[in-house]
C-alpha cells in the first residue's frame, strides 16, 4: 500500500503530465520494492520511480 506522501506525489505528477498532453501508459504500485513506477510518453521514452519518502526520480 503506498504512503500517503507517494499518493499525493503521484497525483501531482499525473495532473502535470495530463496539463503536458502526455499519455500515461503505465501506472503501478510495485509492493515488492516499495515504489509507484509511471510510464509515461508517446514512444514510452519517460520512466518516474516514486519512493516511500516522496522522492522521485526520471529515468530515461
């Protein structure tokens, strides 16, 4: 279950990249590793990692 700080960032950046016109094309809530991961772009060429502590991260 994520945290509350990882729901609220995760909210954020999807209302950014919706105000972006970018398609998200995978959203989940990886458990295991503790972090929510978002697929976003038109080739899929943005990756955002969501920690527990609210950092996040661009891999590209």
């Amino acid at each position: 279950m994520p945290t509350d700080k990882q729901k609220e960032t995760a909210i954020f950046i999807c209302q950014l990249l919706s105000n972006l016109y970018q398609p998200i094309n995978l959203f989940r809530d990886d458990i295991r590793l503790k972090i929510i991961y978002i697929l976003v772009g038109i080739n899929d060429g943005l990756e955002i990692l969501i920690n527990q502590d609210e950092n996040w991260d661009f891999e590209t």
